[in-house]
C-alpha cells in the first residue's frame, strides 16, 4: 500500500507551544476574496501545487473501485488497482475529451470511456480502441493512456497533488503525521459525508473556522462547556493548530457556575458520569472527566493511551494549508475540507464529513450516502448553521467598494498566517 510510514514515538502530540512569528498587522486585501484574477493566480500557483485530500481508503476499498471528486475545474478519478494501490487521473478520455467516469462512485475492473469505449486499465493504460485500425496516426499507448496524478496515503485519507515535480506528501505535511498519528485516524469511520455549495470564497470558510473570537457572539450556548480564552495557538511553516479546552466555562461568562452547565451534564451523562457530586466543584470536571475516561476505557471500548489528558478531554483544532479544517477530539473527528468554485470567487464547496472511533469489537458501520445541497435547503446542526448563516452576507459585504480588507486581530492570527502561507506560492504580483 503506498502510504506514509508511521514514525514511534515515546511521547505523542507534542503540546509545547510554537514560536510566534511575525507576520505583521496589514490590512487582508479585500480583493483576495472577490477577484477573479486573484482566483486565477490561486490555481496556477497554488491548488495545482498542494497536496490536497481526495477521498477516504475506506471509500475505495477493493480492486476496481472508484471515485470522482473535482477541484477547480478539474474532475479527478481515484482508483483502487489490483496490486492495492490507490492512483488518482484526471478524469478524461484522450480521445475526445469524455469524462471516463460520469457517477460519483463505482467498482468496474476496466475504465471505459461511455462514448466510442475507450478502454483503459486500473493502472490508466490504454488497453482497447475500436477499429483502431482506422487512426491512420497510430494509437500510441504512452501518450494516449491516462494522465496519472501523484498520489499518497496518510491518516486513512488518499492524497493527490497535480504538479508533475511535486515534493513528497511527507515533507509537505510537515509536522502533521508526528502530531496526529496519535488518533489512529485509519481506525475512524466515516459516519456523515455532506457537502454544501456557499455562496462565499472558499477562504471565507476556512476564516470562519480559523479563530473563537466570534464564540462569544454567534455560540453564547458553547461559553459553558468551553473556554474560548484560555486557548493556545500554535503557528508552524505551512499549517497551524489551537488547543481549546472543553468541558471547562469560558470567562467570558465573568462567574464561575454552581450548577454544572446542561451542555457539561449531558456530556458526563453520555460518557457513564454522575454530574451531581460536581456541583461547587464546576472547574474541576475537566480533570475529572479526562481521569474517568481512563480509567473506563475499556468499559467505554475506547483506548486512550497514545493520548495526553488534555487530548482526552479537549478540542485539538488542526488546519492544514489549503483546506483541511479538523475538529478532533479523542473518540470522534469532525472533517471540513473547502474547496474552490469553477469559475466564480464568490462561491465555493464546503465538505462536512463526521468519523467516529471505532470501539473494540464493534463492526465498522456501512459507508454514509453523500448528501450535496445548497446552503439553506438543509440543517447542518445547530453550531454550524450559526457559523454558516453570515458567510453570505461576509461575502456581499467584502464586494462592497467601501471595504478595503480584513482587520485582522492577534486572536486572529491563523487568519493572517493562512494568506501567509498563500502567499508564498502566489507571489508578490499578487498583492
């Protein structure tokens, strides 16, 4: 299987906090978000050189199954070989430019084209082509066979990058595997697969998760059982974390509860915990919770020894650059993966998927239908409904000649540290 190896280590996720870089405090050029030209610049200098994550293993698990996923105006094809390998084409017949796969998903031991049946191998050569005797040019399979993509496994997830001299999925990842193969996330299953089409830039959304400074304002419910103040952030080369401390009050609150919050005794209750002796004792149930859950794991089918106790009670909250949001917490990881629209700055797709560990001895549940919708037609939940509801409106304002850009503050930072990164593969003529 291709796949990144694991490196062992005495001590998982590391939880020291990164050096602070300085990044400055310019204002974000509103037209980031709404330029066309800037959109252009964004896919030949950046979507088609990042790694970016095109589907589960678990979605293509035996010989021959496939799935098609787009990015830009790309449709991509990702293939389980006979020798177990994942590879990823583009999605196209060399002979009159046909889509080779018009479903979403499939399983076919050969790729035939629907329109003259071009026929290629899991490999993507080109094995058949009716009355090929009449191409008076020839066939040549070399050229005529699909255009392979660079493709790699980590965390259970098939990765693909479209530049020909890409750097290793490894080198581009950076600190993430060292900091998240603790999680084990081949061993999550997917539970939930969304995706919504916004009406905003795709970077809209990856702000709109990138900081808690709007906790206090559209989540005043989350102030009881989290504590958007006392969070650490953590900066690195292309990617950037923050580690929010859950089943704790926020501060904001400016008093500490007698009565342990619903949303706190709910979860205790879930998890096999009496919150009653925890009255007057509020800021200790943190703690509490993480000890409780170690010492029931086995009741609980859970194994928490690869994690830290911080791990096994909070929101380890990843971004990985371009469009990887992670909300990833010990028994179950909320997946948001942004991309950008065809053609239009202003709109975007915004996948949603939920995994769960997978208890002992408990069977890995059927794969969940894919449910596309526009936003609006449907709930997505009641937080993410109050993240998503200003997007639009985010999006009308920054087209608005009288908004120069974002007045981005320190809390903000993985904002101004993402166009950062951006950025650097955009260049300076990108402004």
């Amino acid at each position: 299987m291709n796949a990144i190896a694991r490196v062992t280590k005495d001590v998982w996720t590391p939880a020291a906090k990164a050096p602070e870089p300085d990044l400055g405090n310019a204002l974000i050029p509103a037209s980031r978000y709404t330029s066309k030209e800037f959109m252009r610049l964004e896919w030949q200098r950046m979507w088609t050189k990042v790694w970016l994550v095109g589907c589960r293993e678990e979605e293509i698990p035996e010989t021959g199954d496939y799935i098609t996923t787009d990015i830009g105006p790309e449709s991509l094809l990702i293939v389980r070989g006979e020798d177990g390998k994942a590879r990823t084409f583009y999605n196209v017949c060399n002979h009159r430019g046909n889509q080779v796969k018009f479903d979403k998903t499939g399983n076919s031991r050969t790729l035939q084209c629907a329109y003259h049946f071009w026929e290629y191998d899991l490999t993507g050569r080109l094995i058949n082509v009716p009355d090929e005797q009449d191409f008076s040019q020839g066939c040549p399979r070399d050229q005529l066979s699909l255009k392979t993509i660079h493709t790699d496994i980590w965390g259970g997830f098939v990765w693909f990058n479209l530049n020909p001299d890409a750097e290793p999925l490894r080198d581009f990842l950076g600190i993430i595997p060292d900091h998240l193969d603790a999680y084990h996330f081949d061993k999550m299953a997917m539970t939930q697969n969304m995706t919504v089409e916004w009406d905003c830039n795709w970077k809209a959304s990856v702000d709109a998760f990138n900081e808690v400074y709007h906790v206090q304002c559209i989540h005043p419910e989350l102030l009881y059982n989290n504590d958007d103040v006392n969070i650490q952030i953590d900066l690195y080369d292309r990617h950037s974390r923050y580690l929010i401390p859950y089943q704790a009050c926020s501060p904001r609150l400016g008093y500490e509860p007698h009565e342990v919050p619903e949303i706190v005794a709910d979860y205790m209750h879930s998890i096999g915990m009496d919150p009653a002796p925890w009255h007057g004792r509020v800021p200790e149930i943190r703690r509490a919770i993480s000890k409780f859950k170690r010492e029931n794991q086995d009741a609980l089918g859970m194994d928490y020894s690869d994690l830290n106790d911080d791990q096994v009670s909070d929101d380890y909250h990843y971004y990985i650059f371009p469009n990887i949001t992670l909300n990833i917490f010990a028994e179950w990881t909320l997946f948001f993966r942004q991309r950008p629209h065809e053609s239009d700055p202003n709109k975007m797709y915004y996948d949603v998927q939920f995994y769960n560990y997978m208890p002992k001895g408990k069977p890995r549940p059927p794969l969940p239908d894919h449910d596309q919708f526009k936003h609006g037609e449907k709930s997505l939940g009641l937080v993410l409904d109050q993240d998503s509801v200003n997007l639009p409106h985010v999006q009308k304002g920054t087209n608005s000649s009288a908004f120069e850009g974002l007045w981005i503050s320190h809390q903000e930072r993985r904002i101004r540290h993402m166009h950062k990164t951006l950025m650097d593969y955009i260049g300076e003529n990108g402004k």
